[in-house]
C-alpha cells in the first residue's frame, strides 16, 4: 500500500516556489484570525507524489484499461486531442467575466454548440449553463415551474415519472418543490398509456421519461404520451441520458418534448474522470425559452469596429432571456467540458447519425453473441432478456433471476465475475423493475471482436461453480469490500492517532 | 471519414450474423411520424488535424489572461499549478473512469479522494469532507439548503436563513434557486463602512436556519469579526463560511472559531480558471450534519479478507437510492477536479501552502502599496485583504476599465456589475501569478488615466 499520509518528509520537501514579492510593510492577518495550527498534510516531494499517484491510478479502471459496458453510462472512448485543446490557454485562461471582445472565440463555440444541439434534439434554443445531467434536469423542471407562474397556474404542483426512470428525475423535480407521482411501467418494460392518462390532470407540471428507455427499448407509444400530458396542459420532458442512441434517427422535438438536457460527458465523450465533471446543458422549446438561465451566446452584425477583432463574419454576445429563472452555477456552465465536446462534435458533424447507427448495431450485436455464445455453451436457461423485444437499442438488460433460482447465483456474482476476467462489469440491480438486472452498454467504439470475446467470458461466467463466483473477484487490487462495515464504522478521513 | 468506429466496414457481416439485412431493420420499431427526414444539416466530419487547426485559431483569438497584465478574479484566481498535476490526472485510470460502483476495481480513485476528504477536513478545520460539489456557488446554496434539514425542528425562525449582502448577485441567484423549492426564505446581513460584517444586525440572526458568510469577504476583507459569530448566532443556527482555500494557509480554519460547514471554490487549488468550469465546490462539515449533507462520501472498509478498502457510504441520502427523497439531486460531480486539488495540496504540504498564502498576501500588499501612491486611486477598505481589494477611480469604473483594456490591461472587476450604486469602484485582484511589472503597468495606466480625467473635467 502507499498512504499519501504516510510521507512525513522534512519541512519544506514539496514544491519550491519563487520569492513573494517586496513590500514596505509585511502583509498581516488580523491577529485574532491568524492559523495557529498548520493543516496535517503530509509532506512528499514530486518524485514521491508522482510514484503515489501513479501507484493509485493503477488500481483503477477506465475506459483505457478495458471494456467498460456501463449501461446507462455510455462509456465510449474519449479522443485524446480533446484534452490538448482543452489545455490551451485560450480556454484554460480565460475569466467568465472578460469582455466579448476578448472571447469571441469561445463564443462562437458556445454559439456553434447551442446550433448543433438544438439541430439534433429539435429544439428551439439550448443553453450551455447546467454543469451535469441533474442539474439539467433541475434547470429544466424550474424553467417550466416559472412558465406556469407566469400563467397563473400555480396549482401545476406535480411530475411524473415512470418507476423506471434514473434516481435523478424525481430527485431533481423534488428539489424544485414537486410532488411526485410515481406511474408503474407495463409488464414488458414499456410507459403506460392507462396509468397516464389517469394521473395527467391540471395539475400535473411535467412528466419526466427517457427514450429509449432504461431497459434499452423505444418507446413507440411516446407521440400518444406527449398527447395525453399535453392534453391535460402539462409539458413533456426529455431525459438525455440515452441520447447515443437516437441522435438524427428521430429526435425529443419529433416525439412531441417541450424541454430536454443532454449529458455532454456521454453523448459526446467529455472524460468522466471517476465520478466529473460533466456538463448538462438543456434545450427547450420556444415558448419556455424566455425561462432560461444565461447567458446565452448570440450573434449579430459586427460594427465596423468589431469587424477586425471578429473570428467569422458574426460578431457574438452574451445574451440574458427575458424572464430568466437566474443562475444554477455561477459562471458560464463547464466552459472546459463544452469545448472537449464540440471538439468531438467536429469529428462527426452530419456524421452523427453514423454514430448512433454503430452504438445500437454494437448493442444488438453484444445481445446476440451473449445468447449465440450461451447456447453453444448450454448456458442460456440462466438468464432471460430484462424485457422482450426485436431489437434493443444502445443498451439491453438481462436478468439473472434464473441463474439466481438455479443456483444461487446473483447478478452482483456475475458482475464480480466477469472483473476477474478483465471487463468493468455491467450496471447491476438498475432499472428496479427488472429482477437481478444486468444493463449492458457497449458504446460505438468497441471493436467486433471485442465483443465477441466479451460474449464468450460473460457465457464462461455463467459456467463457473457458484462457490467461486461467490468468492470473487480474486484477482482485483482488493477481494469483495465489506459495505456494511464502511457505514458502521464511519471512517471518512485519516485516523491521525491511529498507531 | 470518421476514425472512431472500430467497426466501420463490418457492419455488413454484423447485420447478417444477427439475421438482418441492413442498418434500418434496427431501427424498425421507431415510428415513421417521429423519424428525421434526410441528414442532419451539419457541416461534415473533420479529422484530428483540422479539428486541433479551428481549436488553434477560435481558441487562439480569446485572450488569454496570461498574455498581459490581468488583476480580474471576483471568485476565480490565476494560480500556478504544478505541472505534475497535469501529466497525472490526464492518466486515462483516472481520466476515462466512471463513478466509482465496483469499488473491486476504482480503489485507485477511492482512495484518492478520502484522502482529499482529509486533505479538505484538516484544511477547514472540520471533521468531515465529501467529495466536492459542482463549484462555490452551488456548494454554498447547498450549505443553506442542508442547514434548513437540520435545524428546522428547533429553530425560532425555520425556514429562514441569512446570507451577506454582499454575497455576489449571481451567487445569490444560485441560492434562490436551489432554496425556493423547500420555501426558505433568504435574508440579508448588512456590513459596517469598512467592510466588515455589523455584528449588531446579525443578532436577527439568531434563531434561524443557517447564516452564510465569506472570510476573505467578496471585497477581500479579511474579517476578524467572524470570529465572533457562532456566540451570537447560537448552536441551532448553522454557521456556513465560504472560503478561499489558498488563504487558509495563514488565515484560522474555519472549523475552529465555530464553524458547522464550510463550503468554497476549490479552484485555486489545482485547476485553471478555464472560462468558470469545471470547478470543484468544496464541502465540509460536522458531525450532526453528516446524515442530511448532500454529495458522494468515501469511507475507509476492509475487503473479505480483512485487507484495507475503500467504497462509496452512506449512499442512502442519495438519488439513485433515495430518490424523491435524497439530500440532494446531485449524481456526476467534480471528481477529476477535486483529484488535481487533492495532488496540489499534495505536493504543497503544509508550509508550502502557508508559502502560497504568503506570496499571495505580499502581491496584495503591493499592489495596494502602489496603488496608494498612484495619483486619484483610494484604496476603499483600510483593512487586512486576501487577493483582492476595492479602489476607487476618477470618472466610472466602467469607463477606466475600458481604458485600461485599450492600453493591454485587464484591469480587473467593475463592481456596479454587483451592486449597481458603486459606478466608481474597481475590485482589483492579484495572486501569486501577479508580478512587479503587472503592478507597475497598472498603477502607471492608472495615473494616466486619472489625469485624462482631470483634463476633461
């Protein structure tokens, strides 16, 4: 093990830095505010820090280490050239507050992102301020709750959302000040049409789904719920967290959504990086339009003056909407995170339909070779699809509840499994309504035989006596970590009296 | 042609293998009403080469702070940071991982980030960290929010908490936002000539929810008063302060003249300003706020064979368990960012971040020194300031910024922009990164520009 507060070097081993600047007098801190205690940080210097780090970053599993089939995660490769453009010092070091004139470049950016969004989600204007999904989802739900202010709807007190929807929908809605009204999906995964219609009335705000939905399927009744809530004055709104699989196949505009915001960190590949940043900017018909956070960029003429100082033959600006609900963070959105991803949007332009051909097609392929392989094997009466259907799209969901009967095998003892075998293991136990649920992502940039490979370990799995799989994985940094030990002994930070 | 599809020119013998004829049989459940017409009007794909050549040229054309003398923060401070942190955190482990769920194999990242959490508890002075929230703003309106589930039982005046009123405005819109949900209601402190805080008025303080103040405060004031706050406020009310992290190398943790949470922009430690994002939201506190605090906790565990772990805990406050009824809505975060926090304080310890803090109290302390002496500037605020302070200028601020940008200099902020009476009032802000010849160049284009002003006056 290496312990970052295990390094007690001398004083002053760490970084060195260059003498502050002469003054008359030394600067003081009012003498009742002065530390009197130093911060027990440890102290290391760069070559011990640099082994540290690099230490840990080998116990950990990115993208770069393996197959990493996250469903709900889209977890697709990240382009390195992103993270050069992302260091320059155009956008590294640069203030929110400049003036326009100093940041044109960025604006076009912003402007040429809320273009491209609002392209493929059919919607009449995006803005680039929420920094992550939830707080799209937030945004979203506060701009419609103003719209029916401002119309003197205030009894629109309610959100639905279906009972497989991500934790963050009825999350985000609640602290807004919704209630919330949970509806049970169809026995085959799907929204249903009977139990909307008999929640949808005047006062219900929104509901709130995802399409394709979390079990990786579409949700070909979407027009006739995009009727039932609008009949009953509601707004529709979109979860993009399953954008890879749609984008210039169909769009939220098309299936009758009023608002929508898009997780950039999947749809177009900004690094997760353990956990964030990400960035969630939303879209939104017109007429929630004037609700929206800024600013906005915007473009018009350029004077004469602005002219030379111009980087096209616009002239951008920051733009503020009428009736603003305010700020969610308090500069411009995850500038850094926005950039990473126009870069990745200039690698497919109008190509990104092609893209989300190859997320589904690797979809389909993965579920076929998984079923393919598990015959051959004579494996395949331990699991079943999570939902019938034809065709999936970016993702599908198997159900381990057979192998579960048949010998005590959980889906979590799948997921331990198939890390000792290399892969970051698949979303378990979500959506809630598929019992023992394994929710697969391949993404788009994952080779044939990669999933090919994949099929035969997941199948070589299922082969394994229960005993082993109950004992794994055997192979990981650490064996299976005890979760219940974490919570009852709360250990949050270092023990520094600890022997 | 786009280059990151492994299986361009294999579509074919995929479709077929699964019995299909083509692409569209999969998307044949997708209803005719709802599908695009035709392509996406885009522009077509770019390779890398042309991609990294439009970054150069749009990114390029921004100016880039470093260029030239710059003294604008309000929040966000130019500081180095050490390029090992670079070359470590772009480490695809750490950079091309999700969050941490199957912690078998993301003990790298796990780790790492208790230790940030104890790296930020010994910083604030308090005995719990999370694992950082989107940035300042959102940490602070989260503060309030949390400080409302706790103390609301026993408070005098529920629902109510206090903020300074100089708390910026688009800070302040954060909080509205994030409390108008739950219907607290938002108050103000108001603050003495000097800057500092009127200990008087917060005694309508006492009672509520939760106060929120800033050491140094939004004008850099260093405020001895806050000390004092706790005793006045009493212990049902939360006492939040935001900080900037870098002064606590010379300026009291916090946690030890009573605060109950601490909150801030993590940013100067560790990350660049890029634009205002990503950040990362420091968030700390006590004990009897840990069950109802929002964001991802990791605890120290052990594994099946007794060997030192560690996982996610206490997930049960949060939305993927919690749902409706989670602390917070909060799921992505600010992990990686937090990381490069976590390496810079790293590689600091604790006398090079009192080194730090120093050199930037001296790049303070001259630029105030200079600016004193520079003919129709007032430094505002006789007190103790960290990183930035307010002057005021001949003529409107606005107007001296523009002049100051005409001659190369970003001059810093125009305050009326946070509180409209102030057309005169200039927030200027150095950090280690300000040199003599910055502070040089802006006392001399200062003193030029308050005689073109006598002139025209």
């Amino acid at each position: 093990m290496s312990h970052l507060f295990g390094h007690n070097g001398a004083e002053n081993t760490g970084y060195s830095q260059p003498a502050g600047l002469d003054c008359a007098s030394e600067p003081s801190v009012p003498k009742g505010l002065m530390r009197k205690q130093a911060a027990q940080w440890p102290r290391l210097s760069e070559p011990e820090m640099v082994r540290h780090y690099t230490w840990l970053s080998k116990r950990n599993f990115g993208i770069d280490t393996g197959f990493y089939p996250l469903g709900s995660c889209t977890m697709k490769h990240n382009p390195r050239v992103n993270e050069v453009i992302a260091q320059l010092p155009g956008i590294a070091d640069i203030h929110p507050h400049q003036p326009e004139h100093h940041l044109q470049g960025l604006l076009s950016i912003y402007y040429e992102m809320q273009h491209m969004l609002e392209v493929c989600a059919g919607m009449d204007q995006v803005t680039l301020q929420p920094v992550a999904g939830a707080q799209g989802e937030f945004t979203a739900v506060r701009c419609i709750q103003e719209y029916f202010r401002m119309r003197g709807e205030d009894q629109r007190t309610k959100v639905i959302v279906p009972d497989s929807a991500h934790g963050t929908n009825p999350a985000s809605a609640a602290m807004a000040g919704f209630e919330i009204v949970e509806i049970p999906s169809r026995a085959d995964g799907r929204i249903d049409l009977d139990a909307l219609a008999a929640v949808a009335d005047e006062t219900t705000a929104a509901m709130m789904i995802t399409n394709p939905n979390t079990l990786g399927l579409f949700e070909a009744d979407i027009s006739a719920a995009s009727d039932i809530v609008h009949k009953a004055g509601g707004q529709m709104y979109y979860d993009g967290a399953n954008f890879n699989a749609i984008l210039g196949i169909t769009s939220p505009g098309l299936m009758g959504f009023d608002a929508v915001h898009f997780n950039l960190h999947k749809t177009f590949s900004q690094p997760h990086g353990g956990g964030g940043p990400g960035s969630g900017p939303i879209g939104v018909k017109a007429h929630l339009a004037p609700f929206l956070p800024g600013p906005l960029a915007a473009r018009r003429e350029p004077s004469a003056e602005e002219r030379s100082m111009a980087v096209d033959e616009h002239w951008y600006h920051w733009h503020e909407p009428e009736h603003s609900i305010g700020k969610i963070q308090q500069w411009h959105g995850n500038a850094g995170a926005v950039i990473r991803c126009w870069a990745y949007y200039r690698r497919y332009g109008n190509g990104l339909t092609t893209m989300s051909e190859h997320a589904v097609l690797n979809a389909n392929y993965l579920r076929h070779a998984i079923h393919r392989e598990a015959k051959t094997a004579g494996v395949d009466h331990l699991f079943v699809d999570g939902a019938e259907t034809d065709v999936a799209k970016h993702e599908f969901t198997l159900s381990m509840q057979p192998a579960k009967e048949a010998m005590g095998v959980s889906a979590m003892d799948v997921a331990k499994g198939l890390l000792d075998r290399g892969y970051m293991a698949p979303t378990v136990y979500f959506p809630l309504v598929v019992p023992e649920c394994m929710m697969i992502e391949p993404t788009e940039t994952e080779s044939k035989d990669t999933l090919d490979t994949f099929a035969k370990h997941f199948v070589e799995v299922l082969k394994t006596d229960p005993e082993t799989l109950h004992a794994a994985p055997v192979t990981t940094p650490v064996r299976r970590v005890d979760e219940v030990y974490a919570a009852r002994n709360l250990c949050l930070r270092h023990p520094f009296d600890e022997a | 042609m786009v280059d990151q599809l492994p299986n361009r020119g294999r579509e074919t013998e995929m479709l077929k293998e699964m019995g299909y004829k083509g692409m569209e049989d999969l998307f044949a459940d997708i209803p005719a009403d709802v599908r695009f017409k035709g392509d996406l009007p885009l522009r077509g794909p770019q390779s890398e080469e042309e991609i990294i050549r439009d970054a150069r040229r749009l990114l390029g054309s921004n100016v880039a702070m470093g260029s030239r003398p710059s003294f604008l923060g309000a929040g966000l401070y130019r500081n180095y940071v050490p390029a090992s942190v670079f070359q470590l955190v772009t480490r695809g482990e750490f950079l091309t991982a999700y969050t941490p769920y199957q912690p078998e194999v993301s003990q790298g990242m796990l780790q790492a980030m208790w230790e940030f959490q104890t790296l930020v508890s010994e910083l604030v002075g308090l005995p719990i960290a999370n694992l950082s929230l989107y940035d300042g703003s959102t940490a602070a309106a989260e503060a309030l929010t949390c400080a409302v589930r706790v103390h609301n039982r026993k408070a005098s005046q529920p629902n109510t908490v206090y903020v300074s009123a100089l708390t910026p405005p688009d800070k302040l819109s954060v909080m509205h936002n994030y409390c108008q949900g739950a219907e607290i209601d938002i108050r103000m402190l108001s603050h003495n000539e000097d800057g500092t805080l009127d200990l008087q008025a917060l005694e309508q303080a006492a009672g509520s929810c939760g106060v929120y103040l800033e050491q140094p405060n939004p004008l850099g004031v260093l405020d001895e008063g806050l000390t004092a706050v706790k005793e006045i406020v009493g212990e049902h009310t939360a006492l939040i302060v935001g900080v900037q992290p870098i002064s606590l190398g010379v300026v009291e943790a916090p946690g030890h003249y009573g605060a109950d949470i601490v909150v801030g922009e993590g940013q100067p430690l560790g990350s660049p300003v890029t634009g205002g994002g990503p950040l990362y939201g420091i968030f700390a506190c006590t004990k009897p706020y840990l069950r109802l605090m929002p964001g991802r906790i990791v605890g120290r565990s052990i594994d099946v064979d007794g060997k030192e772990a560690y996982c996610l805990t206490l997930s049960t406050r949060e939305q993927h368990i919690r749902r409706h009824r989670a602390t917070s809505n909060i799921c992505t975060n600010e992990t990686l960012i937090a990381l490069m926090g976590a390496m810079h304080m790293a590689l600091l310890g604790p006398d090079g971040l009192r080194e730090l803090a120093q050199r930037n109290m001296r790049a303070c302390q001259k630029a105030k020194e200079a600016l004193s002496e520079t003919p129709g500037v007032r430094l505002v605020h006789d007190a103790s300031h960290f990183n930035e302070f307010v002057i005021e200028v001949e003529g409107s601020a606005s107007a001296c910024l523009t002049y100051l940008d005409d001659n190369g200099i970003i001059g810093g902020f125009d305050l009326a922009r946070w509180y409209p009476d102030k057309t005169q009032h200039l927030l200027v802000t150095t950090t280690d990164q300000t040199s003599l010849a910055d502070i040089e160049a802006l006392c001399a284009q200062l003193a030029m520009w308050s005689k073109h002003q006598e002139v025209t006056a």
